[in-house]
C-alpha cells in the first residue's frame, strides 16, 4: 500500500503545483474557454429576442413564452458568470481571468438591461386580468409563486418614470454608506501598539478579532483601546454617515409607501414586523443564562475584572487536537452526518469525490469559504483547508449549503430553485451542530472544554449579539422616523446601556466601548442582521429535532432543502416544523445554550 502524498499548499504555492483532484472541475460547466465563448456569443445572439415581448405580455401564452426565454437566458448568464468567476477566484493573479470575469459582468448587466420591462408590464396589468391568465395557461403555472410574490409587493411599485427617478438617485442616497467605508478602510489610521513583552504590534480591522483571541491581555488590552479610541475620534463624522443612510432609507420606505424602513426592509421577504418584535422580546426572556457565561468566564480567566476584551478569550486551546488530513475531515464529517439519512450521505460523497471542491491555499486564491450553486450543474466550494477543528466545521457549514442548492436544484424549476437568504444559513449552521454533537461524544473532557466553548461563542455571537445589533438597529430607525439626528453622545450612551443590559454584572463595561456601534458596517444594510438569529435559532430547532429521533423530522428536513424559494421563507420552515412566527425555535436554542452551559461547568468544577 503506497501512502497518499499530501499536495503541498500556502499563500505562495503556484496554482498549477495544486494536484487536479484538489481542485474543482469548472469544466463540468463548460469544457473548455472555446465553449464558454460560444456561450457569451449566444447570450449575446438572443439577448435582442426579449424585446420583441414588449407591449405584449397581456396575452397570457406570450407572457409564458417570455418568462420561460427569460429562465432560459438567466441560466445561461449564471453559467458564463461561474465559469468566468471561480477561476478568478482560484487565482487572482491570472490576468487572462479576471479579463473573463469583466466580459462575463458585463454580460450580465447587459441581461439586466435587456429584461428590465418584464417585471413592471406584469405589474401594469389589471389584477383580475392577471389571476385569470395564471389560472387559464398551463404554462405560467410554474410561475404562480413568482407572479403573486410581485403583485403582493405592486402596492408598493411606483409608476415607471418615478421608479426610475428613484433608481437615479441611488447613487446620491448611498453617499453615506460609500464614505463610512472610506473612512474606515482607507482613511482611518489605527494607532501602533505594543503587547505583553513590550514588543510592537498592529491593530485594524483584518486583525481585530485575532488579537482578542489572543491569550496575551495585554496586547488585547491596547487592541481594544487602540482601535475603539481611533473611532472615538470620529464619532461625529461617523454619526452622521449613520444618519445619512438610516434617512436615505427611510426616504426610500416611504416613497414605496411603507410605514418605516422595518417594514419595508421585511416585507421582501413576508415577514412581519412581529417576528423582529418576538425575536428581541424572546432573546430579553432568556439574557440571564448570557450573564452566567461572563460569570464562569470570569471566574475560569481568574480575573478580578472581566472586560470587553477578555470576552473572546477561549476557554481551553484544544481545537489543534483534532488536526487530521482533509480526507479524514470528510470522514468524520460522513459520520456526524448520518442521522440526516442514506440519500443525503450519497449526495454528500458525491460532493467530496465528484470535483465539487476546491480545497487547498495558493498564491492568488480568495481568502475565506463560500459555496457556489450553479443550477444545472452542481455546486462549487471554495476552502482554504487547514488541519484544526474550525476547518473541518467550515467544510461541513459550506457542504449544507451546496447541499441546499443541489436538492433545490434537482427538485425546482429553475425560477422556484433559488432559497432566500432568510433561509441560506439554515442548512449550514446544521450541519455545524450536527458535527459539533457528533464531536462531542468522541472527545476527551479538554476537548469537550474546547467544543462546548466554541458552540456557546457561537451562539452568544449569532443569536445574543446580533439580536443587540438588530435592537440598536430599531432604536436609530426609530429616532430617523421621528425626524431626529443621530447623536454620537446619545448613541454612546445607548451602546453602554445595551451591553450592561446584554451581559449582566460581570462584565465591565469601559468607556472605550461605546465607539462600538460606529464600526458595524451591518447598519449601513438596514434589519439584516436578524436574520443571522432566525437562520441559527432554525438550524438547532431542525439539530434537535433529528438528533433527538422524532418522528418525520428527517423527512421534513429534507423537505426544506427541496423546497428552494417555491413559497416564502417563513412557510417553508413551517412545513418542516420550525415556526419563526412562534417564540419556540429561539426558545430552544437559548435553552441548549443554557445546558451546553451546566455541561462545560460540571467539566470545569464550577
């Protein structure tokens, strides 16, 4: 038996020295770049053919033969773009791909161009007129979900020639947004800092979180104070940038006819604003479990004061302890994984064998994860594998969600396939926890110390704290909608009172802290970051419910992942058996949470 040789990789490995079944196969798109080509061309041979559907999409067989051209040009558009894109970010260096990458956008705007009046002319159409075409054509029936998701919005679409004024002042209106980013990431210098032993060090924003992982206090110390005193000083500017863009939202809610901007930031997806109202109430109900993990932290750290830069300090440094090779990673993922039955470990090794993935670091290569679904084909998963536990968790969350793309895939019709991104981390964040457990019964008690702490951090940093985000958030639309500035003082104090409120008693909370609200770059995308909370709280309602062995909950999980975007969000959960709209699935998580807990203090003899 020959051993398997382990391809060498890092930031300054060529890309052609990466073995090829290490890499995806963006050929299984198109076999080479002479048939990519022949693509672009008939993309751009058809592209005239929509226009000739203008003015007519009153007859029902003709808006079906145009919707059907229109799904049929997208796909193609969605196959030019992967190609293109999954080689530039392969490998950024090629300049050959990132020219394919421009033709391939351009493409894509052109198409956006090109279809820009299919949706306004179904939405010109009388009601009446609109839900009897539905009922009467065969053809739109694939599109019943998609034409009434438009029509229950059409309340709130302008006529054409105010739409398009509103599209014009887009650029005017996202200033704010545009100059905090230049702020922060161009203009803003962070101060130089030193650590522990006196020696220098660096603070910014690509390194901030490193830092206060960092068992050195001090240098976590002087990150803190170096990076939150750089935003101090612009807490005016920074200030208004935020009021900028909460008041350009707001112009936009109420031109669109909406009450505020939590309304109509919630209502492309149907969600109603009871929801965001439970989610916060349910977090308030469940904080004191929160407060008794900054207790045991600071009883663990053995700190006479814990402060915002001891929060992130991990309780045991295990997570090396669980190195192994990639295919030993996929091993163990196979096996955490097979309480979700025999058909989704057969698609799940299909993925790992079938050229799905792109696994290792090399020069040029994007940073981070991600996973790519292109209908049709399979999905694409971009890693930059490294042997530790948060790798091979990684893999896991990335194969959820090529997972959810090739069921949606395999069971939609190309306009129903694409799940929303209330729903995008669901399947992802469960296999996570489906890992996480499985780990867990196999780990010594240093290392449950490390898993137990990671699945807490996990959800103090998904669900408690981005549900402070999504409550700060109300409080400055709130103030906008009242037709008030956003104070830099008055902000500070809220952001002070809402992390004595969050984490209790045993957190000290220093004044540096409440320049924190000034580097969400979150709040410049109005009430999104709920949806990291409802994502996470829906995962560990679907762990539970497998892991636990009731009846259909595999079935019903399934079912999720197969439904795609065929109805909205918040029904497609139902029918799985989570129900956002009920404090339950957040109830449930803040519970697991709170005996992951108990766990990790009966292993530290607390």
């Amino acid at each position: 038996m020959t051993e398997k040789i382990i391809p060498a990789h890092g930031s300054s490995v060529p890309r052609a020295d990466i073995p090829a079944d290490c890499k995806w196969r963006v050929n299984d798109i198109y076999v080479n770049e002479q048939e990519w080509q022949t693509a672009c061309d008939e993309l751009k041979n058809k592209l005239p053919l929509l226009s000739e559907f203008k003015g007519l999409l009153c007859d029902a067989k003709v808006m079906a033969t145009a919707l059907i051209m229109q799904d049929g040009l997208a796909q193609l558009v969605e196959k030019i773009y992967a190609y293109a894109r999954l080689q530039q970010d392969a490998d950024n260096t090629d300049q050959h791909l990132q020219a394919l990458a421009g033709e391939a956008e351009a493409l894509a705007a052109a198409f956006s161009n090109a279809n820009s009046f299919i949706e306004p002319e179904i939405l010109a159409l009388d009601k009446d007129l609109l839900a009897n075409m539905l009922a009467s054509e065969p053809a739109l029936a694939n599109y019943k979900h998609y034409v009434e998701n438009l029509v229950r919005l059409s309340n709130h679409v302008l006529p054409a020639e105010m739409e398009e004024l509103l599209a014009q002042s887009r650029l005017a209106t996202g200033t704010a947004a545009t100059t905090f980013r230049a702020l922060v990431s161009a203009d803003m210098q962070f101060p130089e800092i030193t650590d522990g032993a006196g020696n220098k060090a660096t603070v910014s924003e690509g390194n901030y979180l490193l830092n206060m992982t960092s068992p050195d206090r001090e240098l976590r110390k002087n990150s803190f104070q170096g990076l939150m005193g750089s935003y101090h000083k612009y807490r005016n500017t920074l200030a208004a940038t935020l009021t900028g863009s909460c008041r350009s939202a707001n112009f936009r809610a109420t031109a669109h006819k909406y009450p505020d901007t939590l309304t109509a930031s919630l209502a492309e997806d149907n969600i109603p604003t009871s929801l965001y109202d439970g989610l916060l109430q349910t977090v308030h109900d469940n904080l004191a479990p929160l407060h008794e993990y900054m207790q045991l932290k600071k009883e663990v750290l053995d700190y006479d004061e814990l402060h915002p830069y001891d929060i992130y300090v991990p309780l045991s440094n295990a997570g090396d302890s669980f190195a192994c090779e990639f295919d030993e990673a996929c091993e163990k993922i196979v096996a955490a994984l097979e309480p979700l039955g025999e058909k989704y470990i057969a698609t799940l090794k299909k993925g790992f064998s079938e050229g799905w993935i792109d696994i290792y670091e090399n020069k040029g290569k994007r940073s981070g994860a991600y996973s790519w679904g292109v209908y049709g084909v399979h999905p694409f998963v971009l890693l930059n594998y490294q042997k530790r536990y948060n790798s091979i968790s990684t893999i896991a969350h990335e194969m959820g969600h090529a997972l959810h793309s090739y069921f949606s895939s395999s069971a939609q019709t190309y306009i129903n396939a694409d799940y929303t991104i209330f729903c995008a981390e669901v399947a992802s964040t469960t296999n996570e926890i489906l890992l996480l457990e499985h780990t867990l019964q196999h780990a010594d008690d240093q290392q449950k110390i490390y898993l137990l702490n990671q699945f807490l951090e996990a959800v103090r940093t998904t669900v408690y704290r981005q549900v402070q985000f999504a409550e700060f958030e109300k409080f400055i639309h709130s103030e906008i909608s009242a037709g008030r500035t956003l104070q830099a003082e008055k902000l500070e104090n809220y952001w002070l009172d809402s992390n004595k409120r969050y984490y209790g008693e045993a957190l000290t909370v220093d004044e540096e802290l409440a320049s924190e609200w000034s580097r969400i770059p979150h709040f410049y995308t109005p009430f999104y970051v709920y949806k990291y909370a409802t994502g996470y709280s829906a995962a560990t309602a679907f762990a539970a419910s497998i892991l636990k062995g009731e009846e259909g909950a595999v079935e019903k999980y399934l079912g999720f992942l197969h439904a795609g975007g065929s109805d909205y969000s918040l029904n497609i959960l139902k029918n799985a058996g989570v129900d956002l709209n009920t404090p339950q699935p957040v109830t449930v998580t803040l519970q697991k949470f709170a005996e992951k807990l108990a766990e990790l203090k009966k292993l530290l003899g607390k």
